[in-house]
C-alpha cells in the first residue's frame, strides 16, 4: 500500500527483562508480568499481570519503554499509557464481573473501542486476550467460542472490518477471568494473512457460530523500517488442526506458518524482537523449547509459557514481533 503521509517514528522499544517490582520509570508504557496468581499490586495502571506460570528459572518480564514523554491513567475500568504514537491499555474482569462471556466480551471491545476514539489513537495494531479455562464448556458453549462470538458482535458494528481487524492472541489461563491488553497506534497498520492458512475470520461452522475476528499479522511502517507483529501461531494448515498429539511437529508446522508470513509481507530478512511460545502440558516443555531454540536460534528474546490454546488438540503457540533493519529499536 502506498504510503500518504510520512511514517511517524516508532516511538518505543520492546524487552524481556529479568522481573522486579520495582516502581516503574516514567519512560515506562506497560510493564506485562506474567505469574501464575496476583502480580504486583502498586496500583500503577502501567502493570499489566498475565496470569501464566512462566517455564524456566528467572522470570522475566516484557517492557516497553518510549522515547517520547509518556502519560497515563484510568478511565471506566480501562487503564492506559501513550506518548503521542501509541497507546497501550488494559482491561480486566474478574470471573465474578462475567455473569455472559458472550456478553461481557462485546462489551469489553466496545468498550475499548471508545478509550480509542476518545483518546485519538483509533488503530488497533495488536491485541492480547487471556481468558481463564478457554476450553471449558462443550460444543458451540465452550468459553473460547463464547468470546469470539462477542468479540465478533463488537467488531463487526464497523462496516469492512474484516479489513481492519488486529493481530492478536487468545490464551487460557488457569484462574482469573478476561483480561485484554492492546496496542493501539494514531495511525493505521496493514493486515496481512498466511497463504498456507484459511483467514480465521472466514473460518467454516464446525469451529464455532462465529468466526474468530483477529488477521495472521499487522505491518507497521514506521520511519526507521517496518515491524510486524505476528498473531498466535499454531499448527494449523488451510483451517485444518495438523499434527495432532505430537508437540514437535506442531511446533515446525507452526515454524512453517511464521516462515511463510515473513515471506508473503516481504519481511523474509526481518529478525525477532521477541517470541513468546505457548505449551499447553509442562511434559513437552522441555523438548518443544529446546526445538524452538534451534528453529529460531540461540539469542533471541524468548519468553515461555504454560498456557492453553484456544482448540483442544493445539499444544503449541508462538507469537512475535519481527524487525526489518531499521525497524528494530
Ligand atoms: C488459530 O490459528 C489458533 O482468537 O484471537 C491464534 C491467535 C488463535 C488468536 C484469537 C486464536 C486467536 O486459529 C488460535
């Protein structure tokens, strides 16, 4: 797509840092902890507290600092940081707040949709859902189809949304209710797809009511170069679940399907901010990230977590944030 106006500067840089729970620096948007149970509670609307247990020994914690000033604050249960680019925000429901998933979901978004408009930074470049027991609930009432079809209610409200729908991830937690964490720009992304996969939004009946309102990435040109933020990625091939019961080959499959949006955005040289991989059983843990390792090489920022994917049988995710040269702060 041509550009009409000059690209603004990214204004912020992403890490994986060794966790404290120091008091934050003004220079802070967000700090993600991620932490079975409450995280840190000093009432900073800049923690954001993802309840995952995290794999390995020191447990970090995703940061993302500006170079520009930063405000924040509160408004309506959303809590928010910007600094003229980007904002970042967060909302959180208890289970005992979500009396209709279906429900509470489109409210969220819609709700979140406003804190945009209202704030000036209408597009959506990334979202983070995680919803305590995803999978629970048979059929077309499991929890996960609940909130895509409220998610999809909210959305959909905008004509030719699903040209503008965000990356985005949906993982469950083991306790806790829905929180959604974004990251919001004044300027719009590109969508992009994955030709080896069937676009979720035109996902067919069998995996719900209604198909999943999210795209595979979003292209963000910025002045120094261009980022991509990759969507959950798993094993799934056309709209297929491929590799049933085995961890490994889940895990190159979705290698493949990370691969292949690289390739198709133009991005083939880009490297990894940062990947967060997603298993859902501690037994595989040790075998998918050592795999994951060698896929993507030692040295890359890569954060590991115990979390359920949103169809049973996907034991894997990876999600990730690509640089072009230049691109990369
Ligand atoms: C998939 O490809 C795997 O509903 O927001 C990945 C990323 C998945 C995001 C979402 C779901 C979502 O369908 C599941």
């Amino acid at each position: 797509m041509p550009q009409l106006h000059a690209p603004d500067p990214c204004s912020y840089n992403v890490c994986y840092e060794p966790e404290t729970v120091a008091p934050l620096a003004s220079d802070v948007l967000a700090c993600v902890h991620f932490r079975a149970g409450e995280g840190p509670g000093d009432g900073d609307p800049r923690r954001i507290c993802v309840r995952l247990e995290q794999f390995g020994s020191a447990p970090l914690m995703e940061v993302w600092r500006s170079t520009r000033p930063v405000k924040h604050g509160r408004s309506d249960g959303l809590a928010y940081a910007h600094n003229g680019v980007v904002l970042i925000g967060q909302l959180e429901l208890g289970q005992a707040d979500i009396d209709d998933l279906d429900r509470a979901t489109a409210h969220a978004y819609v709700h979140i949709e406003a804190l945009l408009r209202r704030t000036g930074y209408p597009s959506w470049l990334r979202i983070w859902n995680y919803l305590a027991h995803i999978n629970r609930g048979d059929g077309d009432a499991e929890r996960y189809r609940l909130f895509t079809q409220g998610r999809y209610r909210a959305l959909a409200l905008k004509p030719g949304f699903e040209a503008h729908l965000p990356a985005a991830t949906a993982i469950g937690t083991p306790d806790g209710g829905l929180l959604i964490y974004f990251l919001a720009a004044r300027s719009p992304g590109v969508q992009a797809e994955n030709p080896r996969q069937v676009s979720a939004f035109r996902y067919p009946r069998e995996y719900g009511p209604r198909s999943p309102s999210f795209s595979r990435a979003t292209q963000k040109h910025w002045a120094q170069g261009r980022q991509l933020f990759i969507s959950g990625t798993a094993s799934v091939v056309g709209h297929a679940t491929v590799h049933e019961g085995d961890p490994i080959e889940q895990l190159e499959e979705t290698a493949r399907n990370l691969r292949s949006l690289l390739e198709s955005t133009g991005m083939p040289g880009a490297r990894p901010l940062g990947l967060k991989l997603y298993v859902r059983r501690a037994e595989h843990f040790e075998a998918v990230r050592k795999r994951a390792v060698d896929l993507f090489s030692a040295g890359v920022p890569l954060l590991c977590l115990q979390g359920d994917v949103s169809r049973p049988h996907l034991l894997v995710e990876m999600e990730g944030l690509y640089a072009d040269e230049g691109g990369a702060r």
